[in-house]
C-alpha cells in the first residue's frame, strides 16, 4: 500500500507503524524504511525486510532533540553537533541507554533529526523508529515508495514523498561522539570541513559501526 504524501496519508503511515508495520518512507536524503523503535526486535525487524545478516545496528529517527532524550546519553560534544546540524543529514554516534540498546549498537546508538516536513510529521506522530536505507541488502537505495514496494515485497506499505522533495544520493554522514574527539565513520551529505573538523582530509573508523543507514 501507498500512502499519500498529506495530512490523511501520514496518518494512516503513522497508524500502521503504532501497530508494529515496516514502512518506507521518504528523508531529505535517500529513502529509508522505518519502524517503531518501541515494537519488538526493531533492528533485526529491518534486517529481515532488507535480507542483510543481523547485527548491524539501525539508527533511530525522531522529530525533535527532545523526544531522543530516553535513548541516549548526551555528551556535550554530541550536544553541540545536534543544535547546530540538526534538523538535517547528520547521524550521531553517542552512548545509548538500555532501552536505547533495543537497537542493536554495542552500548551505542545512531541518531538523527531528518529535514523533511513530511518523516518529520510521521515520526510526531508514530514516535521515534528505528530506520535504515530502503534497499536490498548489498544493493544501492531505491528512489520512491513504488520503488521500495517492488523491492521489499515484505514491507507493510511506503509513504509517497511530497512534490518538490529535495533527497540526496547520498545518505547521512555519521560522526562518533563516543570518545574523546569525533570521528568521521562516514561522509554523507557533510563532509569534514561543513561539520568543523580539523582533519578534513579523512573520515576515521568510529567505535560504533553504524553505517548502511540514510
């Protein structure tokens, strides 16, 4: 199923993810599948839809800074880095708390504020999910809901994106706020230089293996 990109077709999205759906839904960069981070197994649910080995942690979505609180343990760094990219394509790797271990990291967890109007009134909605890239295991993301039906036939349905939207080919870039410094895992939509690194030379391997992930 479809759901339309407006107020009628949000709501329906969001209903199916309260009641334990996977969904595809459109970001401001590639599109992702989602589902509620408060059902059961979130992480291997997505796993199973995408046919990739279990183990690799989703990263959880929200609407606001605020509604992220009960999953993580802020540093002030990863503080920083959330009011000032924040919303947009910026995954932060920070330590997680027990519930927010539901999804998968070793005692951390990817978390991201997506800006697009539309996820972000879904997620207000369904609460914080966990997501990932809609796209077969080992394949590149697919570009629309009609699209990600057709791939994942074991998804319970994918939200249109609005006209007009403005999604990227690439997915977030994932900084590590675990340790001392942060460190670059992956350069999405950010390199080093727009996030104010020093070293804009490299991206370095973080402690929280997070990726595959818009």
């Amino acid at each position: 199923m479809i759901f339309p990109a407006d107020p009628a077709g949000v709501d329906l999205a969001a209903a199916c993810l309260r009641g334990g759906g996977v969904i595809a839904i459109p970001t401001d960069t590639v599109f992702g599948l989602a589902v509620a981070a408060e059902g059961s197994r979130p992480a291997a649910r997505l796993a199973a839809i995408k046919g990739r080995p279990l183990g690799q942690p989703a990263i959880l979505m929200a609407a606001s800074l605020a509604d992220l609180q009960p999953y993580v343990r802020w540093s002030g760094g990863a503080l920083g880095f959330a009011e000032r990219h924040w919303p947009g394509p910026l995954t932060l790797i920070v330590a997680a708390t027990a519930r927010g271990r539901r999804l998968g990291g070793p005692g951390t967890i990817g978390i991201r504020v997506p800006d697009l109007a539309i996820v972000q009134g879904l997620l207000a909605r369904a609460g914080p999910c966990a997501t990932t890239s809609a796209n077969r295991h080992g394949e590149p993301p697919v570009p629309d809901a009609a699209a990600a039906l057709r791939a994942l036939p074991l998804l319970d349905g994918a939200l249109r994106a609005p006209a007009g939207r403005r999604g990227t080919a690439a997915a977030s870039s994932i900084l590590d706020c675990t340790g001392q410094r942060p460190v670059l895992v992956r350069v999405g939509a950010l390199d080093a230089g727009a996030l104010g690194l020093a070293d804009t030379g490299r991206a370095g391997v973080g402690r929280g293996g997070t990726t595959g992930s818009g």
